[in-house]
C-alpha cells in the first residue's frame, strides 16, 4: 500500500514539476490541485480496501472495483454539473489526471495480482 501511495504522489509531482517548466506556475497549480484531489480519491478507497483485507481479505478486489465506480461517477457528476473555472489550465489538469490515474491503477493492479488470494 505505501508504494502504491508513493507512486502516485511521486507521479503527480512529477507533472506537477513539468507543468511548471513548460506551462508556468498556473498550469502547476492547475496540475497540483486536480491531481491531489485524485491522489485523495484514491487514497480513501485504498484505505477502504485495507480495511477489508482485514476482515474479509476475499472481498478485496471487489472493494477496489466499487471504489472505482463510485470514483468515475462522482467525477463524471462534477464534471457534468460544476462549471470549469477560468483559472483552471484544462490541458495541464487533464495530464494530472491521466498520469495519476494510470499509475495508480497499474500499482493496484500489480498489488492485487501479487496478493493471491483465492476468488469464489
């Protein structure tokens, strides 16, 4: 869980760090504040998923499942009724997004698959 935790922060701040070379210090904040809020999604299902190993290790996988439905519908619905700001560099905040949400499946997927737990 700690690698997947630092993964992804070091993922983020890596865009967040080119963003700010390439793009300027709004495209960094952009970058920063959408992707830690992603990091922070994230962190509470992966909360929720060591919680369950806990006390029905089996349920795992499908605890990491829901997350990422209630995660792609919350965001969806924000995306769909909260109007984007003016401030906001969208390309940068899209790259965020992208970066942490790909590494951070790719680091649970590599966990899950590591844990050998048997599914029914």
């Amino acid at each position: 869980m700690i690698s997947t935790s630092l993964v992804g922060a070091i993922s983020l701040a890596a865009v967040v760090a080119l963003a700010a070379l390439i793009g300027g210090g709004a495209a960094a904040g952009s970058a920063g504040m959408v992707g830690g809020a992603v990091l922070v999604l994230f962190l509470i299902s992966l909360g929720l998923f060591a919680l369950t190993q806990h006390r029905r290790p089996e349920w795992g996988p499908a605890v990491l499942l829901a997350s990422l439905l209630v995660k792609v519908l919350l965001i969806g619905g924000l995306l769909l009724t909260v109007p984007i700001p003016q401030w906001l560099d969208t390309a940068w905040t899209a790259v965020a997004v992208v970066v942490v949400l790909f590494v951070w499946q790719a680091m649970l997927v590599r966990g899950v698959w590591r844990m050998r737990v048997p599914v029914e």
